[in-house]
C-alpha cells in the first residue's frame, strides 16, 4: 500500500508550468474564433428580415391565446373530475347510510323488551330515493 502512496504522491505532485505557456495559451485563445452561444444562434435565426415587428407581435398574442385556451379546458376537464367523484362519494354514503340504518333496525329489534327477535318477518318493500 505505501508503493502505490508514493506513486500517487509523484504523479501528483505540483509542476510549474514550462516558460512561455501562458503567452502561447492567450495567443491561441484570441487566434480561436469565436463562436455565438446557443441563445444568441436561436435569436439570430428568428431575426428573418422579411417579418415585421407587428408579426412577431401576433404570432406572441396567438401563442397567449392557445396557452390560456388550453389551460381552460384543463381546468374545465379537473372541474368535471372533481364533480363526478364527488357524485360517486355522495353514492357512496347514501350506500352507507342505508346499510347502517338496517343494523341500527336490527339492533333495536334484538334489544327491545319483549324479547328476542322473531325469527320470520314480512319483508316491506324498499324504495331507495337517490
């Protein structure tokens, strides 16, 4: 472990540069040419002179109007979702609602003083008003 210690230490150890490299390093970098950014490519590639300013102006307004349109009918579909599950919740605790009523009439009926329930009753007809 130490052999490989001091290969790292040499390998790594600090240089100077040799003379002259940071005049060579300028020199080549002004030399270089110089190339635009990838913003300045796409602005100079929508700069099409034969397009009026005014045109630029309505292709933004028309790109607005489709944004704020579909936004609309996004939140009109999520409006329309939350209606239907709350349509769904509220069938849900009628569901519940007359489910629970049933146990509360047969607990009453176990519990009622003259006695245990009888064992044949007439079923009544069950409307259920949704």
């Amino acid at each position: 472990m130490n052999h490989l210690d001091d290969e790292l230490r040499s390998a790594l150890r600090r240089e100077e540069p040799p003379q002259g490299f940071a005049e060579r390093l300028m020199s080549r970098i002004a030399a270089a040419p110089v190339r635009p950014s990838r913003w300045e490519r796409l602005l100079s590639a929508l700069r099409l002179p034969g397009l009026p300013k005014l045109g630029w102006v309505a292709a933004a307004v028309c790109l607005v109007l489709l944004g704020s349109a579909l936004e609309y009918r996004r939140q009109q579909r999520v409006k329309a979702e939350g209606k239907a599950a709350r349509a769904q919740v509220m069938l849900a605790l009628r569901m519940a609602s007359t489910k629970l009523n049933v146990a509360l009439r047969e607990a009453k009926l176990v519990n009622r003083p003259g006695g245990a329930r009888p064992l044949i009753r007439k079923q009544r007809p069950r409307t259920e008003h949704l």
